[in-house]
C-alpha cells in the first residue's frame, strides 16, 4: 500500500476495507519514515503489530485497478467482437 493512501485511511473517520494477509485489519499509526504502519485485526484489537506498508492490501482498490485495465483494454480495440 503507497504511504499517502495509508495515512489518509489512518486520518479518515471512515473505516476502509483493508487487510493484512488476508485478514481485516485497522490502521492505527502510519510511520512514513519507516515505512511502516502499526496495526490491529479488527477481530481482535488487543493484538497490535507493526508491519510494512507494502504487506497491506486494499481489496476495494485492487478491484477499482483491474476494472481500469479492463477498460483501457476495450477502448485501446484489444477486445475484438
């Protein structure tokens, strides 16, 4: 996950959808100098951790990337009818 993205989703009032191997998380603390954020399942707030931004996943952001490519594909003529 890029940095910028981490802290605007640790700044935002609004919970976003991201996840640490899978599972659900929240982030807690972005350390841009380290690049690291400082997280918690959210199943289990009592467990916090700190790991790697690039370990985190936004699964809404993934999806909205794959769509973008699809359609650049389309409007390029790479899908043929």
């Amino acid at each position: 996950m890029d940095v910028n993205r981490a802290t605007e989703i640790a700044a935002s009032p609004i919970m976003a959808d991201v996840s640490y191997n899978g599972i659900p998380v929240y982030i807690q603390h972005v350390d841009e100098e380290k690049g690291t954020a400082r997280i918690y399942p959210l199943a289990e707030p009592d467990q916090e951790i700190e790991v790697p931004l690039r370990s985190l996943a936004e699964p809404s952001a993934m999806m909205a990337m794959e769509v973008d490519q699809v359609a650049c594909r389309v409007s390029d003529g790479g899908m043929e009818e």
